[in-house]
C-alpha cells in the first residue's frame, strides 16, 4: 500500500485530537471519515467478499470474478492457467510465512502466486486437489492446513497431503473457518461448534472438541485469533463468543441487537472488536465500556451483508459490503463535531467516558448504541462555568 504518513497517536491523545479537529463542523455524532473504492470496468458490480494484505502491502481482492490487487491507486486481475475453466470465484485467500500467496477457489482449485512475472500457478500435489469449495487455509508448525466445505480438512506435511474426515472423528466434514492461534493450535468452525486439530509423526491425528452445548449456538460461522492465544467465535444466530483456550472458559459478549448471523470479526488488540452481520450492519464492541454501537453506519446497507474485514499496517480498516462494495477508514482517529463548542480540556474517565471543558460549562459525551458518541445541547456540570483544565 501507498505510505499514508499517518502518525498512531496513543488513545488518550486521540480523543483530544477528535474534539479539537471536530469544532468546526456541525452538531452529529462521531464519525470515522471512509473512502469507497469501485473495481475498473466490467467489474463495478462484482461483490468483493475476501480481502487480505501481504508482506509486500498489496491489498488481495477474492471475488465470483477471480482474483485482484490493488496497490491504493490501480487494479490488476490475475486468471487462473488457462487450462482451468471458469467461473473462477476465489472463495479464500492466505499468505504463508514465506510471502507465497495461496488462493482457493470454490470449485476446490487452489492457486498459488510468487510474483508478477509468474502470475497464479496451479497447485498440483500427487494425492490431488479437493472437489469442494475451499473455505480458508492456516499455517502451523511446518503444516498447511487446507479447509473445505463437504471434504472436512487437509494438511500438507512433508510433501504429502493428508485428509481428516468424518472418519477421523472430525464432527462434521462442512467447515466454515479456519485458523492457527497465537499458540500454533489449529481450530475449525462447523455446524457442531468448535474443533481442534493435531497432526504430528508421520500419520498420527488428533481431534479435540469443545462441547457445543457450552456455546449459545451451535453453528460456529467465524473465528478471529487474538495475539494472547484466544478465539473470538461468531455464530449464526448472533452471538459472539470469547474462548479462552488455556483456562478453557467461555465469555459470552451481549448480544448485537439485530441479532443477524455473524460474517466476519475483526479484533483490535485491548481496544474492542468489530463484527459485520448478515444483515449488512457492522458494529464495534468496546472492552473498556462493554457495549456495541453501530460502526459507519452511512457506508453499509441494510439487508445486504460484510463479507470481510481486514486492518493494513497503516491501521486502516478494510471493509468489503455487498452491495456497497469496498472502502476502507482510519481507525484511530475519529471526529465528533462540537458546533462551535471551544474545547479547552478534555478527559477520558476510568469507565471510558469522555468529558470537555468549555467556556460553557463541563460536557460529559453522551453515547448512543447506533450513531457513537454525541454533544448534548447544555453542559451537564459547571453551567456558565470557564472550565479550562
């Protein structure tokens, strides 16, 4: 990606900053400034429902149209050898610690790329590709696991691919998601909860479960690794879960009020964790106040869906929507518009609340689960009060 020269300010500046930039503007609720991006033509309408950045700071695009990158300004497409017939819709993308990038196609290909010059090359190992669509990959302990949704999961070891099926004891052989954790485990969603798998000598599996009834739901559409070795699950009737692995304890989040199946998390390390839905909305959960509230509400679409959710090295938050397409937002800076207000200090509370001081008095923000913090019309303390610190 393009450098951005964005300076990260600490959480405690940026609120300042937010006040003092937002004087300016009209009376509304926080805002995080978005820019939309649209794919060149013939593919404006194409839905994006996979994204990821590399090593190399390309932002990778899976769509039903193939396979894009975009590097901020221009967009190429990579197709498939000519040998694979289309469509070629990407359904997973992955980048191993080598800086190869893995594509997986719905049609259960799977690609690989190296370079410009080489452009996506088939992958062909002896024991065959899988006949099913390829839900997502991970990489651990010199393993390659491959989900699927209808043959359960592969890895590739020592040159050899491997298949753990219903045979193995996998509950269920449609996975939904996949990923290593921090602690190099590897963990697969199903319609029967929360898997984990474990390859280790030559041909030796393991298959550990975590009872579903512990969960509210048993059907695990998504999971997001943190950096401490949990799991964040997304369920299909809403819910968001946090599991903590080595105390085996589970954290049920309150629940997002539209209550619209789960598509995609992202979380942001102690600071709180996004969720798109199914029903178009994206909402942020706050750790330190323990609330949602609706996020970017003018760039999503209700009754649509967010198929994906990334953040780049320029601490951009990547969105892709259907229908309304790509854009992204920086997230550490946010603005709440003052009115005119003259902001002269400004405070962020034990409980995360935020207060201002001003020539008319104290102003503690108000929060509203749909648009974010607000002003309020009058000073709740200090009315007619100079507040300068």
């Amino acid at each position: 990606m393009v450098e951005k020269g964005i300076i990260n300010v600490s959480r405690r500046i940026r609120w300042v900053l937010f006040l003092m930039w937002g004087i300016p503007f009209m009376l509304g609720a926080q805002q995080s400034p978005h820019r939309n991006y649209v794919l060149p033509d013939p593919f404006q309408r194409t839905p994006i429902e996979h994204i990821l950045q590399s090593t190399s700071g390309l932002i990778w695009l899976g769509t039903p149209a193939g396979l894009f990158t975009f590097d901020g300004h221009e967009y190429s497409r990579w197709s498939r050898p000519d040998s694979l017939d289309e469509p070629s819709a990407v359904s997973a993308l992955f980048e191993d610690p080598t800086g190869l990038i893995w594509v997986g196609y719905a049609d259960g290909h799977i690609c690989q790329w190296k370079n410009r010059f080489q452009g996506l090359t088939l992958w062909s190992p002896e024991e065959g590709l899988p006949q099913a669509r390829i839900t997502g990959f991970a990489y651990a302990t010199g393993n390659f696991w491959i989900a699927t949704y209808g043959e359960g999961v592969y890895v590739w070891r020592n040159k050899r691919l491997y298949q753990f099926g219903v045979d193995d004891g996998l509950p269920n052989p449609e996975i939904y998601c996949i990923a290593a954790d921090a602690k190099h485990r590897i963990w697969v969603g199903t319609d029967d909860g929360l898997t984990e798998l474990q390859f280790f000598g030559d041909d030796q599996k393991r298959i550990r479960h975590v009872r579903p009834e512990r969960f509210p739901d048993q059907i695990v559409q998504t999971l997001r690794p943190d950096a401490k070795g949990n799991l964040w699950l997304g369920f299909f009737e809403g819910q968001i879960v946090k599991y903590t692995v080595a105390s085996d304890q589970i954290e049920v989040l309150p629940t997002i009020p539209d209550q619209y199946p789960i598509s995609c998390l992202l979380h942001l390390e102690d600071q709180e964790l996004w969720a798109g839905t199914e029903g178009g909305d994206l909402w942020r959960y706050s750790f330190r106040g323990k609330r949602w509230t609706r996020g970017i509400p003018e760039a999503t679409t209700p009754g649509g869906i967010i198929r994906d959710l990334i953040m780049d090295r320029e601490n951009n938050v990547w969105v892709a929507s259907q229908p309304s397409g790509l854009f992204s937002f920086y997230r550490p800076v946010e603005f709440i518009p003052s009115s005119g207000i003259s902001v002269q200090a400004t405070l962020e509370d034990s409980d995360g609340q935020i207060w201002a001081g001003t020539p008319a008095g104290l102003y503690r923000l108000v929060h509203d689960q749909e648009t974010g913090l607000y002003w309020p019309r009058h000073a709740q303390s200090l009315a007619k009060e100079n507040v300068l610190s």
